[in-house]
C-alpha cells in the first residue's frame, strides 16, 4: 500500500513558513528579494576575478556573527581563505571554513555542523564517486547540485552555490543547473573598472527587475547606494560628446554619462567602436542621423562608451547616444542641466519608454532641471502620473531632428 506523498487540496496546506534570513548587505538584500529564504538554493555566477567569492565570503561575516555559517572551498586552501579573509577583515569563531571536493564529506559536514548557510565555491569542483566521470563534467554538476538541493529542502538550510562562466558568458555545466535552483544571480562588470552589477536573472522568491550596485575596493565589496551620483562624478559639465541618460536596471533609476567622438577617418572602412552599449544600435543610429536628419557620418570613425564600466541595453538609451554622436559632430555640448531619454525609430520618430516619473524624479534629485523626452510619454505622463515629478522641466519632442535642435547648446545652426 502507498505510504508516500498524496494530493492535498491547496486550501488545507499549512502556511508555517520560517522567515527570511535579514542579510545587512542592503544592494544583495535587494536583489534576492528582502532576505535569504530557508531551504532556497541560490547560484551566483559570473566571469572569473570579477568578485564573487569575495562577495559570499563578506555575506558569510556578516551573518556569522549571529549564526553558524559554513564556507566550503574546492579550490583555495584554508591558508588562502584565511588571507583574503584577514584582507577583508572578515575573520569570526562563527564562520567554519572546510576545503573538500567529496560530496559525501560536504554533505556529512553539512548535517553535523547544521549551520544556518551553507556556500560552496564552486559546484565545478565537486563530485561524487558514484559516477566515474570527471569534476565539472555535466552528470557530476547536475547530480552534485541535485543532492545539494535534496538536504537543503530537508532540512530549510540555504545554500549558495558558485558557479563558473563559459568564454560566452554562459553558466558553465547542463542548463538544467538554472532549472534546479531558486535563484540566479549573475555579478557584472568591466575587470578594468571599479563597479560591480549583482543581476537576478531567476528569483523563486523575488522580483528579477532588481540590481545590487558595489565598489570593488582593496577591503571588499562596497555598496554603493546612489550609483548615479558616482557615475557622473568626474563628468565635464559642458563637452562636445557627452549626454547623460535615464536608463534603468531593474526597477531602479541609473543616471549615466553616454560619450561619443566623431573624427574624420578612412571613407572606405569607417570604424565603429562602442563600450557599454550594443554596436548594432549604434549602428541603426548612425544609420538614422544619416538619412533622416543629414549628419554627414559615412566617411566618419564613431566611438560610443557608457563611462564607468556598466553595461546598458535598454533602447531608452538611444537619444542620448543620438545626442552624444550629434554633439561630437557639431562640436556644441548637450546642455549640462538636461537629463536625456528615449527610444528612437527608424523613420526618425521619438518613442516612448516606461517609469518615465522614476526617471524625471532621479535626475531632479541630481540637481538636472530639464528632461528630454519623447512628446506622446510626456503627455501621457501629465495625465496619468498620480504624483509627477518636480523641480524637472519636461522638454518635448517628436523628431530625433527637433531633439538636437533643442539639446545642442546656443551655437552654429543645425542643419
């Protein structure tokens, strides 16, 4: 006779559900939805040196100083963890530290220990002999996840898993990884650069529209609660090239700087070079200023950054790389008090973007006193917006055309 699971009508499932564990890392917290679910199984992932042991072993201090917490490393020696850790200023009685690749010893040691968070750096190290093939071959991953899943479940321990990253930025290992787990986390950035972007890209329990910004500094990971304001810190004021745009990341509002130069160069291979932002875009803008508004950018080298390493894909961005390209090749700057945003369309038509009340209320937090934007989301806006922003004037405009007349400081007349 069956004695296993039988269907319960969901009305009569008890709802006694143990709450979240209060992480005092606000950007992470953030981003994993208010806290650390009992029993979750998070992976975080990302390109190598780019911050992610460093970040889990500062959410391993942090919390240790409450609860256990048990740090398991498959390819740094205690010695090794006991150096970043003393760099770190990390070091606690609480914090258990077990270098093992055996995944019946991790597993043993889990469930004698029984600490209040697990982390395991990386699941490619680990394996099980039961299967004959090798760490980090897809049965090992798949099968070691999986029993790392199982006692989690049971026993309502969270558990971080660190995974690795292919040369294509994908996660390393079967796809089916991501399947498993609750949570996906992916931590970006430019190596070269000092910022970090922690991304959920899956949340069981949480939105995926939220970001964590942190400042990658010689004791750690830093939060950084108002990246806008760091992003245009070193920005000139009135130079040709450079725009700054409203974009978002997740649900929060980023003001960053678009800079663009436009030189004469080889009419038969003009180079486009871009950093931060897609090359086809700029591509199909480069194509639009060309045809319909008359730059003359065939025989012209165009480089595009976004400054301080981010990355941004979201088609808001499009009018102020416009503004930024148009800058450069007229040589006058965009006016420095105006915040810039919206998407462009082939016939040249401005076109509207969402949050655009998110986005006016953190440029006027800046201290930016005009907003460009597309002239349908601005009307929209004045109706619909249940408290819209102040301190911001709404510049309108319907052509990518009438938008560098108005952006373009007082100076040669635009053709």
């Amino acid at each position: 006779m069956w004695t296993g699971n039988v269907p319960r009508p969901l009305s009569e499932v008890p709802t006694t559900l143990r709450e979240r564990i209060a992480v005092p890392m606000e950007e992470l917290s953030r981003v994993l939805g208010g806290g650390i679910v009992p029993g979750a199984v998070m992976l975080v992932s990302g390109d190598p040196g780019i911050g992610k042991s460093t970040l889990l072993l500062q959410l391993a201090a942090v919390l240790s100083e409450e609860q256990k917490i048990l740090y398991v490393s498959g390819e740094e020696s205690l010695q090794q963890i006991k150096l970043r850790a003393t760099r770190l200023g990390t070091l606690s009685s609480n914090l258990y530290v077990l270098t093992e690749t055996n995944l019946d010893q991790i597993l043993l040691q889990m469930q004698q220990l029984d600490p209040a968070l697990t982390i395991v750096d990386s699941i490619q190290s680990v394996y099980s002999e039961e299967l004959t093939s090798s760490p980090g071959s897809i049965s090992q991953v798949r099968d070691c996840a999986s029993a790392l899943l199982r006692l989690a479940k049971e026993r309502d321990m969270p558990v971080f898993l660190v995974g690795h990253v292919t040369k294509t930025g994908a996660i390393a290992g079967p796809r089916v990884l991501e399947h498993m787990v609750d949570t996906v986390l992916y931590l970006e950035g430019e190596r070269f650069y000092a910022y970090r972007l922690l991304r959920s890209v899956k949340n069981r329990f949480g939105s995926t529209n939220e970001v964590g910004v942190f400042e990658m500094r010689d004791s750690g990971l830093v939060e950084v609660s108002n990246p806008s304001q760091v992003f245009l810190e070193e920005r000139l004021g009135h130079a040709a090239g450079s725009a700054v745009a409203v974009t978002m990341e997740g649900t929060r509002p980023l003001l960053v700087e678009v800079q663009a130069l436009v030189s004469k160069g080889n009419p038969e291979r003009p180079r486009r070079t871009c950093n931060g932002v897609d090359l086809n875009r700029v591509l199909l803008l480069t194509a639009v200023l060309t045809k319909r508004v008359g730059l003359s950018l065939g025989d012209q080298d165009i480089f595009v950054s976004v400054v301080g390493g981010l990355r941004v894909l979201e088609p808001a961005i499009d009018l102020a790389i416009a503004m930024a390209i148009a800058s450069s090749y007229y040589n006058r700057p965009v006016l420095g008090d105006m915040a810039i945003f919206g998407e462009v369309g082939l016939a040249g038509e401005l076109r509207s973007v969402g949050q655009t009340e998110r986005r006016l209320i953190e440029a006027a937090k800046l201290g930016f006193q005009r907003g460009l934007l597309p002239r349908f989301r601005a009307e929209m806006s004045n109706t619909n917006a249940a408290g819209a922003a102040r301190g911001i004037e709404r510049v309108t405009a319907r052509s990518l055309a009438e938008a560098i007349s108005i952006a373009l400081e007082p100076g040669k007349a635009v053709d």
